[in-house]
C-alpha cells in the first residue's frame, strides 16, 4: 500500500468520524452508536423529506454514506499528491 492510498483511508475516516460528529452533535447517545444512529437518521430525513418508501429510503442513505467515504478517499489522495507534487 502506498502513502496516496493511506493518505486517502485517513482523511476518508476523518471525515466520515466528522460527519457522523456533526449529525450527532446534541444527541444523548454514546459514541459506539454513532455509526447506526447517523444511518438510522440519514434514512429517516431522506424519507420524510420525500414520499418514497422505507426501503428505498435505506438504500439511498446507504448509498450517500458510500459516495462520501470514496469521495473522502478520493480527496485525501488528490491532497497528498498535491503536497508530494506528484501526479
């Protein structure tokens, strides 16, 4: 594995840490929670701002969740490789 690629898994981790601290902030739950209860609510917005169903409102939670770890990934990758210079 080389730095690009660790560069890209940390910066994808922060930021999903950080999103799911973000989506959390004021709520009573522990920390170990957090994953589930960033899921469950992402699900539940995604759902009651649109008339889909329930199903369908998971999968693109899911799927937003997804898209936003590789997004992540892809950031810190194009970071290191700016910092490095490195194309």
């Amino acid at each position: 594995m080389n730095n690009r690629k660790r560069a890209g898994i940390i910066v994808a981790l922060i930021g999903l840490v950080g999103f799911m601290a973000m989506f959390n902030a004021g709520s009573p739950t522990s920390i170990v929670d957090w994953p589930v209860e960033t899921y469950m609510g992402m699900a539940f917005t995604i759902g009651w701002l649109s008339s889909m169903p329930n199903w369908l409102a998971y999968v693109l939670a899911a799927l937003v969740l997804i898209l936003m770890i590789v997004g992540f990934y892809r950031i810190g990758g194009w970071i290191y490789s700016l910092v490095t210079h490195k194309r």
